[in-house]
C-alpha cells in the first residue's frame, strides 16, 4: 500500500503498532486499523469505512499543518475539487474531514507498491516496460488536465502499481495546498515537490501548468529506463540549479542500448522551454504509443531476456508418449514414443493418502487438546497504568507482561502505557504475553544552537533535530558576519513537535551609526569623535567665509545620515576666508572706492588728511592694489 505523500518513509511493523492512533475511530466512521507510513507532510494509516464496510486509507495531516487555518481551508478546497476527478488510472479520493485536531483525508485503499519499491527491487527497467508504464500515467495526467488540474509532483512515489497489475496516479490536487502553505519556505531552497522532478518554471517562477507535468513524466520515463535522476547535487538548490541552466542527457548517453525512440520522447518532454515540449499530456502519450508499436510485448520485473527466451518442456510419459493413431500430438515438438513400446505400470501408492489423513487427524486433535486445555481470561486495560502497575493486574490472571515497545503521546505521561495488544477487554491463554506499548511523553526537540552558522549548516542542524526552517528574517549584529544566523525564533533550546517550524534570525552585519552634526567644530576632536563610533575620517580643505581655520565646514554623509560601521565620513575643513585681491583705487571718487572694496568683502577705513575734501577723491590706499588679503579685511584709503 503506497497512498503517501512525497517524502513517505515505510515504518516498521513495530512502529505500526505502537502508534496511538490505531484502533481509534475517527470522526466516528473510519476506524484505524494500522499506520502503513508517515512522510513529511502525512501519516497514512489503513482504516476500515464502518458505514460502508470497506477498507480506505486514510492520510492525517501532521500538527504543524493542521495548526494553519489557512492551510486547513486550501486543503478542505482541493481536496474536494480532487474528489471530483474520476478515471481509473486515478487515486480516488473519497472524504474529507477534520476531528477535533486532526486534519485529514480518506482515499482509495490501493494495495501493491509503487514505481520506486519497484526501481530498488529490480533496478532500471526495459524501454518496453518502462513504456507500459508511463501509458496509464500519462492518461491519468490527460484526464486531470481535461479537468482543470495540474498534478505539480509527478514521481516515482506518486504511481502506484496495483497487485492486479492496474497502474494509478496518487495526490491529484494537494501539491497546490501545500505550495501555498509552505510558500515562504520555498524561497530558501525548500521547493514544493521532489526537485529531482520538478520543471524550470515552478524553479524559477513558482508556476505549473499542464507541461510542467509533461516535464515531471519525462524525468520519471527517464529514472525508469536508466535507474537514476538526471540531476543530482549536495542540496536541493545545487539540483534545481541544474534543471533551470542544463538540458537533460539522452538515456541512451547514460545507458548505450537504449532506443533512440526513448532518447526523443524525454528529450521532447524534458525540454528547458515549456513551450518546446509537448503542450499536454494527450500529445505525449500519442507519441509513446507510436514507440510501443516498435517494441516486444514487456516482460515481468526481474526476468531477463535470457530468462524470457527460455521455454519449459513438459516430461515424456505414458500419457502423452504415443497419441493415438491418426491423432496428431498436443506437443509436436516432443518425439513419439517407439513403436511397440509399453506404458510402465503404476504402482499401487494408495496407503500413502490414507497416511497423510491419519497424521493431519492426529495433529488437528493434538492442537485441540492443547488449546482446550488452556484457559482463556479477558484481558484488563491497562492503558495510563506504569508496566509495574499492569503485571500486578496480569500475574493473577497468569499473563506476562512485555513492555519494550515504546512510542511518544500527546495524551499519556511518560512511563505509562498507551496501548496493548490484545487490547483491553480482549482475550488471552494463560501463560501467554500481551505486549504494550510505553509512552516517552509528548515528542518534543530542543531547538539546536546554531548562531554563527550559515544558513546552510543551520538548516542541517534544524532537520537533522526533527524540525523544519520557516520564514528567515534579518537583524543587524555587532559580531556576527553578515548572512550568518544571530538567533532563531523559538530560541535555542526551547522543544517543539516534530516538524514545527524554527525561524532563522540572519545577520544585517553591525548596526549603522546616525551621523551627528560636525559642523564648525575643530577637525581634531571630530576626527577622535568618529573613531570612537567606529567609522573612518578622511579630510578635505577649503576656503569658508564663516567658518574658522581648521574647523568643519560640511560632511559627506550629512548629519543624521545612518552610516554602516567601518564607513567613512568625508569632512571639508576650512582654510579660513578666501583670499581677494585688492583693487587700485587711487583718484576714484570716495563713494565709488567704499562701494568696490564692500562688493569684495573688505571693509573700508576713510581718513580725510588736510580736514575737508576739495576733490573727493583717493589719493592713497593702506593696501597696494594687486595685493591679496583675507575676505574681510580693512583697507585704509585717504580722501581730499
């Protein structure tokens, strides 16, 4: 039974049991029979439908999901469009329903195994087989297409191959409530879907239509032909990487052997532009139908060529020897019988039956007496009671108690039983062992310390502890490099469920510094001033009609600029007033001369020699002209 989602791992019948779910009836109809997986994004368990009387499999959310309204309300909305799609070579999905905090959904049970127990077990297959295959898929996909749905996860996971030899298509309709719930986690290499199978666009865009399944089917008839994925890396960003910049190899270049009609039916569909590749599933499968005309009939999973070709000849007896005359023989390839030859006789074995009668009679009467001689007790509960507390309800009763088994649980204290088998109230032989299942309380992970580690070591940190990285935020951090971890949110330390999310708290590098006003203090103290805020000086001069030799003049930043530590702040200071040139004023009338040296910034110092002013006019300067002063200065000038 492969009804699971894309990152399922097979549990072991031990841990089947001891799951505290079993025996449950949810939602008061389906009753939990056994867990058969658990994934990354589920929990299957095969349930028996106490309305219908059927066996279903019935797929429960894991908690960190089923905690996200928004969540809940996509995968209520799929799940009942997926409903909707009817085709053979399609899972059916059959309910949906929530049950206090169980999220959940009841689909087809399909019994059988899927495309990759099939690749582990017999590795690579033949063209042809691979080709029977990826015919029903693809009709499958044809029909959801029709219907409006895009698979978005076409995998080896995802085709499930029915005992009865039936091929079907699993989780139609859910990639899309995940994708939106996990949307923020896919932009830090968490991609939606198994990225060995996933197209360039839902890479580099986020988007799938109908030949983003086209391309995820191409990739799937290509592991099945040549035993592996065409891209792999040491992340899944290294991979997606890949799918987006390389084209994918012919199968024939990987496996030399292969038929060419293979290389072009991937090459077609696995093409980096969506638009080269086939528009739907419905032109890909023509064309693989035309490529089965070109091949022998399949053989079974395991059976070599050799194997094939080999062909069993049954005995020559008395029976089959010599046909009567006239008669042709019903195996012409066998020679007849010599003529004048006689049939052996049989001889009489009609004691050997009978013998074998007297010992199973004899056996069935000894396992009678052996088993009516052993009385049959009710087993108490015992769940919630210490094992101690449980063998002092079973000695009196001549049970023995076997409590290795242990599982975490939400509802039973650690130390305690969850479960038995037989359950309570069931029967058991004296002398025999009824087998329970400890708690070790709720399942819970610390948060792993990862401060200083990058975004990749921190993430490895976080799944190798059980849990999953969430959204990434970013804080500035006066010793951490930029882009490493400062902190996570919970913090390190604290425990949650599995899977639960840890945000990354990532470094912005040391806060900047608001940038103060220099202006018009001594470029000494500004320059030990920034130093002390850690940031650079570097100074430039110039003239400033205002502002005092060696001091501040402007900052580039200006004030209030916030600048990164490290940076560097460029100060002018000031050389003092500029220097102006004095002009000749001798014989220019007094108003004119006062006139010229204030539109040059000097000031004007008038003296009047002999007392009056008959001509008005200068007649000597302090200042040769020509000479250049400070703006500002005073020149002297006399007037008569």
């Amino acid at each position: 039974m492969s009804n699971v989602d894309s990152s399922t791992v097979e549990t072991s019948a031990g841990t089947r049991a001891a799951d505290a779910l079993v025996g449950r009836v949810v939602d008061g109809r389906y009753r939990v029979e056994s867990r058969l997986a658990r994934g990354g994004m589920a929990t299957v368990y095969e349930a028996t439908d106490l309305r219908l009387d059927r066996t279903v499999a019935l797929k429960v959310m894991h908690a960190s999901l089923a905690e996200d309204a928004g969540f809940v309300a996509r995968f209520v909305r799929e799940a009942k469009s997926a409903a909707r799609l009817s085709d053979p070579h399609v899972v059916a999905v059959y309910d949906q329903g929530e049950d206090g905090d169980l999220v959940y959904l009841v689909m087809e049970y399909v019994p059988g195994r899927t495309v990759r127990d099939v690749l582990r077990q017999y590795g690579r297959l033949s063209a042809e087989q691979a080709l029977t295959i990826i015919d029903p898929v693809l009709q499958a996909l044809e029909a959801a297409h029709a219907a409006g749905f895009v698979h978005r996860d076409v995998k080896p996971e995802n085709v499930l191959l029915t005992d009865d030899g039936r091929v079907k298509v699993a989780d139609f309709g859910l990639a899309r409530a995940i994708s939106a719930a996990t949307s923020t986690a896919a932009t830090q290499g968490l991609l939606i879907g198994t990225v060995a199978y996933l197209s360039p666009e839902q890479v580099e865009r986020g988007i799938a239509d109908a030949r983003s399944d086209v391309y995820g089917a191409g990739i799937l008839l290509y592991e099945m032909v040549t035993g592996t994925v065409p891209f792999a890396g040491e992340t899944p960003l290294a991979v997606a990487y890949q799918h987006v910049n390389a084209a994918v190899p012919a199968p024939s270049s990987v496996r030399p052997g292969i038929p060419r009609s293979m290389d072009a039916l991937v090459a077609r569909s696995t093409a980096r532009d969506a638009d080269d590749r086939y528009p739907d599933a419905a032109t890909f499968l023509a064309d693989v139908r035309d490529a089965r005309r070109t091949l022998p009939s399949p053989r079974p999973f395991g059976v070599t060529e050799d194997q094939a070709a080999t062909l069993v000849v049954p005995l020559v007896t008395s029976a089959t020897a010599a046909p009567p005359r006239g008669v042709k023989s019903a195996h012409p390839s066998l020679p007849p019988t010599p003529k004048g030859a006689v049939a052996p006789r049989r001889r009489r074995r009609g004691w050997i039956p009978l013998l074998a009668v007297l010992l199973v009679g004899a056996l069935v009467g000894g396992i009678a007496w052996v088993y009516g001689a052993t009385k049959t007790v009710q087993v108490p509960g015992l769940a919630n009671l210490t094992p101690a507390a449980a063998q002092a309800k079973l000695t009196p009763l001549k049970l023995t108690l076997d409590a290795s088994a242990t599982d975490f649980s939400e509802t039973v204290k650690s130390g305690a039983i969850i479960s038995t088998d037989p359950v309570g109230g069931g029967e058991a032989r004296e002398g025999s062992t009824v087998r329970a299942v400890v708690s070790k309380g709720p399942e819970r992970y610390a948060v792993p310390q990862v401060r200083g580690m990058t975004v990749d070591d921190a993430t490895q940190a976080i799944t190798d502890g059980s849990l999953t990285v969430g959204a990434s935020t970013s804080a500035y951090d006066e010793t951490t490099p930029v882009g490493s971890v400062v902190t996570t949110n919970p913090a390190a330390g604290q425990k949650l469920k599995r899977e639960q999310q840890v945000g990354l708290v990532l470094s912005k590098g040391p806060a900047p510094v608001p940038l103060p006003n220099y202006v018009g203090k001594p470029a000494t103290q500004v320059t030990a001033a920034l130093t002390r805020l850690g940031l650079k000086a570097k100074a430039t001069q110039d003239y400033s009609k205002k502002v005092p030799e060696g001091s501040v003049i402007s900052t580039d930043p200006q004030a209030g600029v916030a600048v990164p530590k490290g940076g560097t702040v460029t100060l002018v200071v000031s050389k003092g007033p500029p220097l102006v040139v004095v002009p000749d004023l001798y014989r220019v009338p007094e108003a004119d001369a006062r006139a010229q040296l204030a539109r040059l910034g000097f000031t004007a110092d008038v003296s009047y020699p002999i007392g009056f002013t008959p001509f008005g006019r200068v007649v000597t300067q302090s200042s040769k002209a020509g000479t250049s002063l400070p703006f500002g200065s005073t020149v002297g000038i006399d007037v008569v």
